[in-house]
C-alpha cells in the first residue's frame, strides 16, 4: 500500500507502486492532460516516475514557476532534436534554461543565418505537433561515453567523462534525438506550443577562450500564446527604450574604448546625475544621516581583515606603492568602519547614520559590461546604520517608509519585497539570526509591506530584505536593500559603551535605495524612454523664435528663466518654426516656448508640452508658477 499526500492535504491510497501520471488521473482527467511533471517530497520528478513509498506530491501544471522551467527545459531540448534533424553535422552540447527562456550551445562548421533560424523554428514546430513521447533511461557513466561517442558527439561524451566513474547518468529521447539530462522533463513534445528563437552569439566551450567558440541559440518559451506575445511586445518596448540608444540620442553619456566599463558623462547627462546625487543628499540631510567621506584606495591588509581579500580578490583592482599593497573599494562599509572607529561610542550615539555617495570599482568581465547598467566604476548611495540589536525594527520601519517615498517621486509605484533568511553555513547564534530576522519582519508588518521569504538567501553573517521595483513595462530591478551584519564589527573591532559601561559590539545596517546612481539613472531613462519628469529633465525648457525680429524677446525670457534656477536653452536658428519644434521635440523636452510677434508685443509665452500639446498662449509669469508647480510636486 502506497499513501500520497496532496498539497490539500488530503490522502491517496494505492494498493501498490503508483506513477505520477497515474495519480494525476485518479484526481481527474483534465489534470492528467494538464501534468507536466510531479513535485515528490520538493523535488521536481517526470509524470512517469514510479513511487513506491508513502510521500507527499503536487502536480507541476503550466500554471506553475516550475512548470514553466520544465517547459523551458524541454524546449532547449526540443531545438537541439530540429537542429540535429536540419543539421546532422552538428554538434550538441549544453542547453540550459535560464530568465525568460533558454539557450543551447552547438559546435557547427559555418555560422548560423537568420534564415537558419527560421528553418529551425519551423521544423520545432512541426516536431511538436508530432506529439514523440519524452522517454527517460539510466545508463552506466562510461556506456553513456561510448554512446555518445559512438553518435560523434563529443561535447557530449567529454561532459560525462567529468562525472564520477561508477555513477550512473540519465538520458531522454524524443523521437529520433537522444540526450543527456537529469530532467525532470515534459511527457511529450505535443506540450510545448508557445515559442520563439530570438537571437545566435558566439560562445566559448566550458567558459574558457582558450576552447573553440561554439555557437548559442537563444530562445523563449512560455505557457501561453498570450504571455508569448505579451513578452514579445515587453522586449520591443524595451528596444525603444534601450538607455544605451537614448543616451546617444539624448546627448547624456558614452561609454569609450579608452576606459572599458566607465562612463563619460556629457552636459546634459551629468546634469541629470547632479539632480539624482542632490536628490538624495537631501534625503540624508532630513533623516538623520550624515555624510561621510571615505578614501578610494585601501591596504590590502584592511581587505584580509574585513573577509574581502578572500573571497573577492579576483573583482578588485589592485595597486602598489612604496612596496605596500593597496586596492580600489569595490565596496564602502570598511571605510564608515574606520570612520566609526575614531574617538569612543556610546549607547547614546546610537543609531549612528553614516552615508557616502562613494565611488567603487569592481573589475567585472568585459562580456558583462551593459551601457550604464553594468559597469566597473560606480557610485552607490551607500549608507551603513551602527545600532543595537533592538533597534533593529526601528531602523528598517523607518527606511522602508523612506525608501517608499524616494521610489515614488521618481516615477515607481510598484514595490516588491523579499526577505532573505540564514544560509546553510552561516556564523552566529541561532537566537541571534531569529532576533534578526524576526525584526526585519515585523519592520515590513509595520510597514503594511506584503512580503515573500527566500529561505536560504541571507549572507553567511545576517540576513537582509531586497527592495524590488516593477518598471513601466513590466520588468523588475533590484535596487534598494537593507542587511543585518554584525560579522564586520567584530572583524574590525567596533564597539561602543553601553549602559553596563561595558564595552558592546553594534550591528552594522548596510543599506542602499537606489544602489548604483549609474544604473539608477539607466533605469531612469528607461522607465521614462528618456522623456524624465520636468524635475530631473537636464533641458526643462526650449525657447524658439519664428523670425530675427523675436530673437530680443527669446534672450530676455531665457534670462528671466535662468534667474529662476530654471535650465532652459534658446534656439535662434534661421530655420523653419516647424523644423525647430520638431527638432527640440525629439529631445524630448517637458516644455517647448514659442515667441511670435503677438507674443513679443504683449509679454506672453505659447506654451507647447511634450507630445506634442499645445497649451495656449499665457503670461511669462504664469509659465514661472506652472514649472515650478511642476518641479515641486516632481511631475
């Protein structure tokens, strides 16, 4: 007799061994049609897996994250089968899933065309509507070696020859293709319906350049034609969007060979950093923080003590002097240390708000280098809190509420919060992480944040709540965070005087609301497709005239707008008015001033808004109090 547990909670009872598959239609039929694979005591297993011992399970459908991996899964496998069916010559090698989608690797003696890609998709297509059941077999390590081999698949035979000898290894085939997998997998092709490939690139086998360059086919596949087409739709969005293609457009910024991974900041691109950084000066300014200052270059042997040195070596830049050994901050939080270290603490100092708009350097791949987004030198926002451990709740109530205010006033209304828990190997007592994480728990409660655990994910040291932002299109980025540390205190002996008059050690608090400015601001302009709020736009206002006889006029009211604080420029060209307009419309600019002679005569503006609105003829001084409306409640 075998019990099953379903998620409900409900028992099964089977007079013997019983399939997934099986248990699945003894629920009903249209979940049997529906099952793409079981989830066996947590682990992801094929609708055909035996069970032969009492155990809990759920039914893995489309409708679930883990359905849709396997979908993905399969689908990897599914474009491997038509291009070997296209392609016999070719070569398979690892075909992984990964976010929105999958890639498979392929070692093939000329390049893949867009026009291959076409064919190929056609032909997985017609693979799926034959509907091949996917079947699962065990093979002995080295009889999976001489099978592939013998196949002249020799990626494939290499990558089993990694694994231990003795070991057996699981293999599926659809069809006439027969692959390498732990799976779990679909129970047939006929499940896999909504997909697309999207691109080819070049790839190095294992990762390393000194092996061939393989080429990798990516693609995306999903449960649904709708969700297929609604991504679809997301990724043309965000082409238009692209903060790299703006940038150029805008005249805000370029990345140059001569310092890979930097920026060059222009005029008007650094005019909207300015607008960010005083931003959030301010911000500290009015919530306790002060402002601190910490050196670009630090001794090696700091980073030895803080842990760094270790663990991060091989993402920092390094320097000597006077046989001494230094290195470039990737981080902040061994500088505000040292900082706090000066001169003794008391309880009463405590909560102690440092914060730094500190440049760091990491010395990340050049192949992961992304416009702004991903870079080596930036700056974060950085902020380390030095409290007590029952202060701990006080603190995130009081940054989440800051953090809440600081998103919406630039544009993002969507929050997602997470909370990551203690690591398998992790430092500390146990009642210390369950202070921890208990207070960064109850702080979101009291924040009225709805939130999801991420068992496991916490540092080895302390846990931490990740602060996610849900942009205009839909796609999510992880900026703000705040982390529980109390490991790097103790590394470089920090403390205070506590009541007792006994020396104690503080919790450090590193926290960040917008992370990296240069990412900060990529998003930005991504989230606006460059057309950013009159408050941070770097060009508020374009003043044309329609003729020379105007050109007095423009100067004066560009004077008068400059002596507000306003950013403004003119545009007196001897062009067409309606070649200006369209012009300074394409820089995207909140407002465009336009001065004829009826406006020259009467000392009024005609006001056109971005996109195109036209807002009537008005008073200078009427124009005044409508932007600096605008700018005051950050539209």
């Amino acid at each position: 007799m075998v019990q099953i547990t379903l998620p409900d909670g409900s028992l099964r009872e089977y007079p013997g061994p019983v399939s997934v598959a099986d248990v699945a239609l003894s629920i009903g039929a249209g979940l049997a049609k529906a099952a793409l694979a079981g989830k066996l005591d947590g682990h992801l297993v094929d609708t055909s897996h035996t069970i032969t011992r009492n155990a809990s399970l759920a039914i893995v459908t489309a409708k679930e994250a883990d359905g849709l991996e396997v979908i993905r899964h399969s689908t990897a496998h599914l474009l491997a089968y038509a291009v070997k069916s296209l392609f016999p010559k070719a070569q398979v090698t690892i075909g992984p899933v990964i976010e929105n989608g999958f890639y498979y690797d392929f070692s093939f003696e000329r390049p893949f065309t867009p026009e291959d890609l076409v064919a190929i998709e056609k032909r997985m297509s017609e693979l799926a509507q034959k509907d091949e059941p996917v079947v699962r077999r065990v093979l002995p390590r080295d009889d999976a070696v001489h099978h592939f081999k013998a196949l002249g698949e020799n990626y494939k035979a290499e990558i089993i020859s990694s694994i231990p000898s003795g070991e057996d290894v699981s293999l599926y085939r659809e069809g006439e293709f027969e692959d390498l997998c732990r799976g779990p997998h679909v129970p047939s092709t006929g499940k896999l319906k909504h997909f697309k490939l999207m691109k080819v690139a070049g790839a190095y086998w294992r990762g390393d350049s000194k092996n061939e360059m393989l080429q990798r086919i990516y693609g995306t596949a999903w449960a649904t034609k709708e969700e297929l087409q609604q991504y679809l739709t997301q990724l043309e969005e965000a082409e238009k969007r692209d903060h790299r293609k703006l940038g150029r457009e805008l005249d805000l910024f370029h990345i140059d060979e001569h310092s890979p991974g930097t920026v060059f900041w222009h005029p008007k691109g650094w005019t909207l950093w300015q607008e960010v950084e005083q931003y959030m000066r301010q911000v500290y300014r009015q919530n306790g923080y002060q402002e601190v200052k910490a050196p670009q270059i630090l001794d090696q042997g700091l980073w030895e003590k803080t842990g760094h040195w270790d663990k991060y070596r091989e993402n920092m830049f390094v320097t000597e002097s006077e046989k001494r050994d230094f290195a470039l901050k990737p981080m902040n939080c061994p500088g505000h240390i040292i900082i706090y270290n000066q001169g003794i603490k008391s309880y009463r100092d405590l909560p102690l708000r440092f914060g730094e708009f500190g440049q760091c350097h990491r010395n990340e791949p050049s192949g992961g280098l992304h416009g702004i987004m991903r870079v080596r030198a930036f700056t974060q926002d950085d902020g380390h809190i030095f409290c007590t451990e029952s202060q701990i709740q006080s603190e995130v109530i009081a940054f989440t509420t800051l953090l809440q205010k600081v998103y919406k006033d630039f544009g993002f209304q969507d929050i997602i919060y997470k909370l990551s828990t203690r690591p398998e190997k992790r430092i500390g007592s146990e009642e210390s992480w369950d202070s921890a994480e208990n207070a960064l728990a109850e702080g979101l409660k009291a924040s009225g944040c709805q939130f999801e655990y991420l068992p496991g994910e916490g540092a080895f040291y302390g846990p931490k709540i990740e602060y996610t932002l849900k942009d205009a299109i839909g796609r999510e980025w992880q900026c703000g965070t705040i982390q529980v540390d109390p490991n790097m205190p103790e590394r470089l002996d920090a403390a205070y005087v506590g009541e007792d008059g006994v020396r104690h050690r503080p919790i450090m608090l590193h926290r960040a609301i917008v992370g990296s400015l240069e990412r900060f601001i990529g998003i930005l302009i991504e989230q606006h497709a460059g057309a950013l709020p009159v408050w941070l736009a770097p060009v508020q206002v374009a003043v044309l005239n329609i003729t020379d006889s105007q050109s007095d006029y423009v100067l004066d009211v560009v004077k008068k707008l400059k002596n507000q604080g306003f950013r403004v420029v003119q545009d007196l060209r001897n062009e067409k008015i309606t070649y200006k307009i369209r012009e300074q419309s394409m820089q995207k600019l909140p407002y465009i001033l336009v001065m004829g002679d009826k406006e020259k005569a009467a000392g009024t503006v005609a006001v056109r808004a971005r996109g195109n609105v036209d807002l009537g003829v008005m008073p200078l001084e009427a124009f005044f109090h409508k932007l600096a409306s605008d700018i005051a409640n950050k539209h």
